[in-house]
C-alpha cells in the first residue's frame, strides 16, 4: 500500500515536472533577443556554488540557443573590466544592463533566474501601469541589493521586484541580488540575517516580500512604504466570490467553490501557502508520508489554479459591504456576490527588549528561510509546541547548535517529534523566559529569567528564532466590522458565516486547531456554504 501512494505521488510529481519544462521550452524557447550571462569563478573559493552555477547555466544554454554564457576566471582582465569580485558571480547582458548575482541560482532562486532570462530575452519587465508612473518619478541614480537565500520562498519575489526596476530604468537602477548562503561576509556586513532584506544605496528599505507597487514607492521614496494607493481606479472585475487569502483554506475554497460552478477568485498579498510555504517537512497530511512544505503548496496551487483564477503579491485595503459587494486591492476593484475571510494568521512577537532592533539581524521567524546563515554557530529557539520542535530539527540538520527555550515545564509538540529532538540530545532549557536580546550590530547573546527560582543568567548566541504561535490575522475583519472572539479570531457560526451578510471566514483566522488538514477542511465547508447561500440569500428571508 506504501508503494502504491509513493508511485503516485512520483507519477505526480513527473507530471508537474513535465508541465514546467513544457511551460519553460514555451516561455524561453521563443524569445527574439539572446539572454547573455557572464559568470565568473574562482576555483579557491566556494567551488560547490561555482558547480553548481555552471550546471544550471550549462543546462539552459544547450537546451535554449538564446542563452549564451561565457564563463572567466576571476583573475581574468573580464573580471577586472567589470569589477568583480566575489566568486560566483553573474553579470546579465552587462553591455546594456548593470545587474550581477553574487550567488548560485539554485533552489528558491532557479524561478529568479528563469524570470531574469525571460526579461532579457524579450526585452520587456511586465511592469504595472501602477509602476510605470512610480518608476517616473526616479530621476537620480539607485543602487540595489536583494539578500536572498535558496531556501527562502519569499525571496523570488522581492528578486524580480528589483529586476523590473534595473530593466526598467538602466541608465539609473543598478542591482546587486546578494546569496547569503555564498557571501555570509557581506550579510554579517550589512545585518542581512533574515531575508528578503532590500537595501538601496546603503540605506534598509524593505524588510520581506513586498507587492510590486510597494517595492517600487520604497525605492522612489527611498524609505520602507506600509500602504500603496493607487494614483487612479485599477481595473474592475466582477465575479461571485472574493477568496481573501492563498493558504490551505483559501485555495481548497477556490476549488470547492469553482466545482460548484461559481466564478471564484483568491487573492493573496504575499506567498502563496501561507505558513506551510516556510514548514521544512509536513508529515501529518493524508496520503503523504512526507514532503516539504513547499512541495505541498506547489501541488495545491497548481490544483486551485485549474479551477479558479489567483491574483498573487496583490493586497486587500478595503472591502465595502452591500449588494454588490466592492473589494479594493492595490492594484483592481472586483464587484462580487460574497467576500471568504481566509487571511490565516501570523508570527506571534516575543514582545522582549531587543526583539524588534534585531528583527533581521539574527532575531528569525522562519528557520527554512534564514537557517543556512547559522550554520556551525549557536542559537536559541523560543517555543515548545510542533513549530518550535520542527524549527530545531530542521537547524539541526543544517549544523546549527541549537538551544530550546520553553516557558513551561514541559514541551506541548507531538510525540514523535519530542523523541526525534531527545534523540539528538538537544539542550533545552525549562520553565525560562526571554527577558532580553541583546548586540551591536546584530544578536550576540539573551538574558533568560527561571520563572520557578528567579535566576537570570546571559548565554552567548549568534541568533534567536521565535516559534511561539500566531495570531490571526484579523486587520481587514476589523476594519469591515466584523465581530471578533474574545481571543482575537473572527465570530463565526457553524457554517463560517460573519455577522455581516455576504462574507464568511475559514482556516485559522476563526481559531481552534492550526493544522493544514483542518483549514482546508474549513475552506471546503465555507465554500459550500456560500454557495448554497447565493442561491437561497439567508439574509433576505422574510422576518
């Protein structure tokens, strides 16, 4: 029986492997203008990166005659001519662009490259009309770096925000994407210890993935924006049902509620997957022993996608009741029959001194994103459920000497998991609190409080992960006027309905237990729901 499901995973994961070299052959294989790379290595330093450089740009050339790349050693007068450095590096097209990748384009960053390529190829950035009238407004120089990791599925998108503005603007944007993983020197230089980090001219502007139109008002205003409005109405959609939110819960709706023939959409500000996007392993989803967090939104999404349309990196500011229903985002209006709260919930903060200055600069919320930069160095992970658990089996694995701090007597995560830690004998200090982070540039060490005797002590760290929870993200129910719990998470009845006719919640937004199976059991049911509502209108029954 265990062979039967992983054949047929395998034969699944072939078939979406299949659809993404068909879908590459058709993106790259028409392109009228070459791609042209430079790529310069030293064969003394960091050799495994220059490998693996060389056989991804190796592959794309001889499969793609468009692609043309030259390789050159960095005591080549090439390399001087530039002014390169750093091994590997990658310059594109740099006849005509100023744009160089100081890393290898592997893992998370292979749909960076393939982007980047595109770009080239057809000499166009895809940017919004949005963009375009902020991208004006730039008359002096920029100079761009994007710290990035392989392991980081935000990072993509903050990547090719930045290449849309140097294609943009070449004679005034240059751009630097920066590996951590292959240059820890410059991210310890700038305190790039968590990524997506964006700084422009020296200067941090952008902490996180951003929509397009955020990314460029940072960079014209050359400070981290919160709120994009548009200068003008975006275009206007109508459809019957808005899914706020792409994790388990919305796009499970999306496909639920397009299979009961409504016309659905999801909208999602930032990763598709929500939390599950950054989980190392998940190995409690049905029918699948074990697979990577990424790996399972990759099928979902591909999934909702034959049913419903996904508008990604797209936010929700303001959604107004009545019939129809209007939902405004930074970039369109939609007209629709019923809004689905799905916006999932967030990284609960420590609220300890310290903790929001070196946010980035060794304080982490995502060990899948920013773990490799720990490798071989020392840090505390905060928390005793599953996530505080999976976080430190994952840094264990990567060579990080891990210390677990819990509040409590004893840890709340499953039992396999506690065992899997024990078995590595992993320190873990009881009944002890964070009373304080502490550094200079970044974290170099905490102050923990014994709850139960009262002692302080400072144990020397070079980073802290938090894994305590989340709270839901509730800042557009609120805003609506949608009633809340006493906890925080949006009142709901039994079938997700909210106190205002025509929108719903789903998935942990609404409380109970966080677990992928449950929101997307939820998505289904509220899907269901809206659709037996928008045929029979509960609130326009007669009283």
């Amino acid at each position: 029986m265990a062979r039967r499901e992983e054949e047929s995973l395998g034969t699944a994961e072939r078939g979406m492997e299949e659809k993404a070299e068909a879908r590459l052959r058709e993106i790259l294989g028409k392109m009228p203008y070459p791609a042209s790379i430079l790529l310069f290595t030293d064969e003394k330093r960091n050799e495994p990166f220059n490998r693996a450089a060389r056989e991804v740009l190796r592959v794309l050339q001889r499969v793609f005659p468009r692609v043309q790349v030259k390789e050159y050693d960095l005591g080549h007068e090439q390399a001087r001519e530039w002014k390169v450095q750093n091994s590997p590096t990658l310059l594109f097209d740099p006849e005509h662009y100023k744009i160089r990748w100081l890393g290898a384009p592997i893992g998370e960053e292979t749909k960076t490259l393939i982007i980047a390529l595109q770009m080239l190829g057809y000499r166009s950035t895809g940017l919004s009309d949005d963009s375009r009238k902020i991208m004006q407004k730039i008359t002096s120089p920029r100079h761009i770096k994007v710290f990035v990791s392989p392991t980081c599925p935000y990072c993509p998108q903050q990547a090719v925000n930045a290449l849309n503005a140097a294609l943009a603007k070449p004679d005034l944007i240059s751009l630097e994407i920066i590996d951590i993983q292959v240059n820890p020197d410059l991210a310890r230089k700038y305190g790039a210890q968590s990524v997506p980090q964006v700084f422009v001219d020296e200067k941090l502007i952008a902490r996180g993935a951003q929509p397009e139109e955020l990314f460029m008002s940072s960079l014209e205003k050359m400070e981290e924006q919160r709120i994009y409005i548009p200068e003008s109405d975006a275009s206007e959609l109508e459809t019957d049902l808005v899914i706020v939110g792409g994790g388990p819960a919305g796009l499970t709706a999306g496909i639920y509620a397009a299979r009961s023939g409504l016309n659905a959409v999801i909208v999602e500000k930032g990763v598709l997957g929500g939390q599950v996007a950054t989980t190392p392993v998940v190995e409690n989803y049905p029918g699948i022993t074990q697979v990577g967090g990424k790996a399972l939104v990759d099928v979902m999404v591909e999934h909702a996608l034959q049913y419903s349309r996904i508008f990604p990196g797209e936010e929700v500011m303001e959604i107004q009741p009545g019939d129809p229903i209007l939902v405004v985002t930074n970039r369109r209006r939609f007209k629709t029959k019923a809004v689905l709260l799905a916006t999932g919930a967030r990284y609960r903060n420590l609220g300890a001194p310290g903790e929001a200055r070196f946010s980035g600069r060794g304080v982490s919320y995502c060990s899948t994103c920013d773990g490799p930069l720990f490798s071989g160095k020392k840090v505390l992970i905060v928390g005793g459920g599953d996530s505080a658990v999976t976080e430190a089996l994952n840094l264990l694995n990567i060579d990080v000497d891990v210390t677990l701090v819990h509040r409590r007597e004893r840890l709340r995560a499953q039992e396999h998991l506690v065992k899997s830690l024990e078995a590595k004998k992993t320190p873990i200090l009881f009944n002890t609190e964070v009373q304080e982070i502490r550094g200079d540039q970044q974290v170099r060490e905490v102050v923990l409080l014994n709850s139960k005797t009262g002692e302080k002590k400072t144990l020397r760290v070079d980073g802290v992960f938090v894994a305590i929870g989340y709270d839901p993200e509730v800042s557009l129910a609120k805003k609506v006027g949608v009633e809340l719990t006493p906890d925080g998470y949006i009142k709901h009845d039994s079938r997700h309905r909210t106190n205002i006719p025509g929108i719903y919640a789903a998935g942990d937004v609404e409380g109970g237990y966080k677990q992928i199976v449950i929101a997307a059991g939820k998505g289904s049911e509220a899907a269901l729901t809206i659709f037996e509502d928008l045929i029979n209108p509960y609130w326009k029954k007669a009283v």
